[in-house]
C-alpha cells in the first residue's frame, strides 16, 4: 500500500527495477515521507513538551514560554491587561507571540496574575460617639415571612448607649413609619442640651419631604444627614 495514501510515517521506496545488466537499480524515496522518517530517528528528550521545538519553526521555545510567564505573574504590570502584555513584550524584541497565544499559555499552565489590593482597607470600627442623644441611626429592615408576605421594621438606636429608643412593624413600606419612630423617640430620649445628628441611609423611607420637615420642625430639632 502507498505510504502516502494510507498516512503512515514510514518512507515509501519505489519497486526496485533491475537494469540490463542484471543489477538492481538504486530505489527512489519520495521526499515527504522521507523527511518524517528523518524526524521520528532523531526523537526529542524534552519532558516538558509533547514534541521537540525544532519540529516546527513558528512554535515557541521553552526559553520564551518561560519570558512570558515571568512577564505575566510579574508584580509590576499586574496594572496591565493580558491582551496588552503581548505589545510591551514584542516592544523589547524578546517574544513575538500574538494574545490569543499568551491567554492560551496562561490557560495552560494556570498562571494566575498578581492582585494586589490597591485600595486602603476599610475600617473595622465605626462612628463613635463620646454622650448619648449625640447621633441616632435609624434604619428599615425587611423579613419575610413563611406565607410570603413581608413585615418592615423600623428602629432608631442611639450610637452612644445602643439603646432602640423606637421601633415599629408595619405592613408597607411608607415614610409614615419613619416619621412615627422619629416622634415615639423623641419622646423616649434623655433630655439632653444638644440637638441628635439623625443617619439614614438614601432610602425612599428616609429621603422625603415629611421626614425633613419632622426633623426640622416637631423631632428635638436635630439636623439631618
């Protein structure tokens, strides 16, 4: 059977045709399965690869698969994007290798690119006051109930003794809520000489015109934030 044909790597060498003299004539080997025949004698050793490198030219070497790891776990671009990586390196003349190639390396040997939290951590402890009646909190919570409707409870806790100086369940979800708690702690709270920062979040419970006006005009006239 035609090597060429049937895709086997072994060369194929034409019928040997005896010439006039007796003598059998040199056989011819097709140059394709000749040059595949030369490539399995000379075996690569490498265990890192499936195949030697030299086999294809366009394939990279384990000297610039080992450029692009360094660049892509690399502390100092861990600011640049993947896909841009390819361009800082062909910059340099060392790596000429599309993104598709470097995302593929990076898929392949799991480099993970450096994260570093460039951002000032957040603070564990918050607003802290030094007297009570000095900041109140007021907030909404939601809890659903096992028939499926939803019960709101509204609270205002003062910051300095954490004490719920009013809280109240309602059906809806109404600034009234937040204008009865406000009033009902008003009148629970130490008397005190100065006026209670009130903080709220942006909710639509708390940001509207009844609330500011309460605050304003009838709750202990504390300012709003």
């Amino acid at each position: 059977m035609d090597a060429r044909r049937s895709g086997s790597c072994e060369p194929w060498i034409a019928p040997v045709n005896l010439c006039r003299c007796g003598s059998p004539a040199v056989p011819a080997i097709v140059p394709e399965p000749l040059h595949a025949w030369q490539r399995l004698q000379h075996a690569c050793a490498l265990d890192d690869q499936s195949s030697c490198p030299r086999t294809s030219p366009h394939r990279l070497t384990p000297r610039e698969i080992l450029a692009i790891k360094d660049m892509v776990t690399a502390v100092e671009y861990r600011h640049v994007p993947t896909g841009t990586l390819p361009c800082l390196r062909s910059g340099s003349g060392r790596v000429w290798a599309s993104p598709s190639t470097w995302y593929h390396l990076v898929r392949k040997f799991g480099w993970r690119r450096p994260r570093l939290r460039v951002h000032p951590t957040k603070p564990k402890v918050g607003l802290r006051t030094t007297r009570a009646n000095e900041m109140w909190h007021i907030d909404t919570t939601v809890i659903r109930l096992l028939d499926g409707s939803r019960a709101y409870l509204h609270a205002v806790i003062d910051n300095f003794s954490r004490r719920i100086l009013a809280w109240r369940v309602a059906e809806t979800f109404t600034p009234a809520n937040s204008v009865a708690v406000l009033v009902e702690a008003g009148r629970r709270a130490t008397p005190s000489e100065t006026m209670p920062v009130v903080l709220a979040d942006a909710g639509v419970e708390n940001v509207n015109a009844q609330v500011d006006e309460l605050i304003t005009r009838e709750c202990c006239g504390g300012s709003w934030r």
